[in-house]
C-alpha cells in the first residue's frame, strides 16, 4: 500500500532543496533552500492500514535539516544552527 504519505523518492541523506512556495513561521519562504534529508516516513510492511498509518499526515512525509547562519547583532545567538522542517515529497528536488 502506497500513498503519497509514504515516502518513495527520497532516502536518508539526500542533499534536497525546496521547490515550492513554503512558508514557516514569520512569514519566511522557504523555497531554494537546500538541506538534508533526516527523516522520512514508511509504511508498516507487516500492516500498512495500522493505527500509526490513520494519523500520517502528507505534508509531514519528509524532514529536512537545514545549516542556517545567523548573524543578527540584537540576538545572543551566534554562527551556525541547525534547523529541521517536515515537507511533503512534492516539495522537493534531489539536487
């Protein structure tokens, strides 16, 4: 059983970058940012209609790290932070 909650184009550690119009948090538009794949999600092969498969949600199918800079003089936070988002997998491009 294959949906578009499961995860079919990517695997972990996939270099990605975001190709559609995703907005996080404080407005910010996601898309040309590139990251790694950290996380996807896959159905049971035992049972895919399985309690867990009732709650995946499409949009959520694929977790993405992403290294940001940040250099705001006003934050106390300095350098490179990681960061992760969930994307669905058409949301996406293997680069």
């Amino acid at each position: 059983m294959v949906d578009k909650s499961c995860v079919t184009s990517f695997t972990l550690g996939d270099k990605v970058q975001v190709i559609t119009d995703v907005y996080q948090r404080g407005n910010n538009n996601l898309k040309g940012w590139e990251g790694i794949v950290v996380e996807i999600w896959e159905k049971c092969d035992v049972d895919p209609t399985c309690c867990c498969a009732e709650f995946v949600d499409d949009g959520y199918a694929v977790r993405v790290e992403f290294q940001v800079s940040v250099d705001n003089s006003t934050s106390f936070i300095q350098g490179i932070q990681t960061w992760r988002h969930y994307f669905s997998q058409d949301e996406l491009r293997i680069l």
